[in-house]
C-alpha cells in the first residue's frame, strides 16, 4: 500500500497534484474548502479514494482521474472495498490517521463521471465505491510513494 498521489486546491475541485505536503489535524496544508458545513474540519480532515476504484471507473467510460473527485489522498494497493469506520493508517513515516465515515457525494463532483451520475459512488447505493474521511490523529510531513500501512485498532 502506498501514497500513489497528494492533491490540493484552494477550495472546489479538481484538488491538483503535489510532491508532498504537511498533514495537519485539518487536513493537507494549502487545500481549502468552499461549504464548510459539509466539507473540512476535524472529523473530515482528509478526503480518501484509491486508484484501483479511480480506473475501475474509467474503464466503465467516466472521465475521471485522480483528484477530480475532490479527495487529498490517492492511495494504491488498498482493499477498499473492506474499509469500515474507526480503521487506522499510518501515512509515511509519521501521519496516522482513522477513517470517520464514507463521504456523501455532491453535484461538485459530476464531472467526473459520464452524463453527471456522481451517485455511481454513493456509498449507501454501492458499497466500496465511494470516498472516505479521515480525521488526524498524529500529523506529519507525507511525500508520494510513502508506504501506508494498517494498524490494528
């Protein structure tokens, strides 16, 4: 499991890519947030989805890529169909992290997906498929191509 990529912006999608960046409790340093009642804060510091969900989408002909969909963490390597709320990961050397909840999806993210069907990763409608939140736990410098590892609970 690894970091595959790191993305920002300063509130909206597309979140664009960086090298590396600090992880504080509120999330990766520089990205910002438009509605803050939905997005940003403790319990959604980090926006989670993973590359293997990201190709499996566009195979199915949607046009999205990492970052689109508005995540911060592009991870690879992860069975992201088995994530459950309150998991752990260690992000690098020295970011942990627990999963709060599936994000809900938005309008914001219709882009990504062909004739605007973002509820293709509603998580309640299919399981597996959607984003996930984070909350900080420790925070840290990430780089990509980090290692992510799971811990137990």
């Amino acid at each position: 499991m690894r970091i595959f990529q790191l993305n920002t912006s300063p509130g909206g999608v597309p979140k664009l890519p960086l090298r590396e960046a600090h992880c504080g409790a509120l999330g990766l340093a520089g990205d910002g947030h438009i509605h803050t009642k939905i997005h940003g804060g403790p319990e959604r510091a980090l926006c989670l989805y993973a590359v293997e969900v990201i190709t499996a989408l566009q195979a199915e002909g949607h046009p999205i890529w990492p970052g689109s969909a508005g995540e911060n963490v592009t991870l690879t390597g992860v069975d992201w169909a088995a994530l459950e709320i309150g998991q752990k990961f260690a992000l690098g050397d020295e970011v942990i992290i627990e999963l709060t909840r599936p994000t809900e999806p938005c309008k914001n993210i219709a882009g990504s997906f062909s004739d605007g069907q973002f509820r293709r990763v509603d998580h309640a409608k299919q399981p597996g498929w959607s984003r996930w939140y984070a909350r900080v736990e420790r925070e840290g410098q990430l780089r990509v191509g980090q290692a992510v590892r799971a811990l137990l609970i």
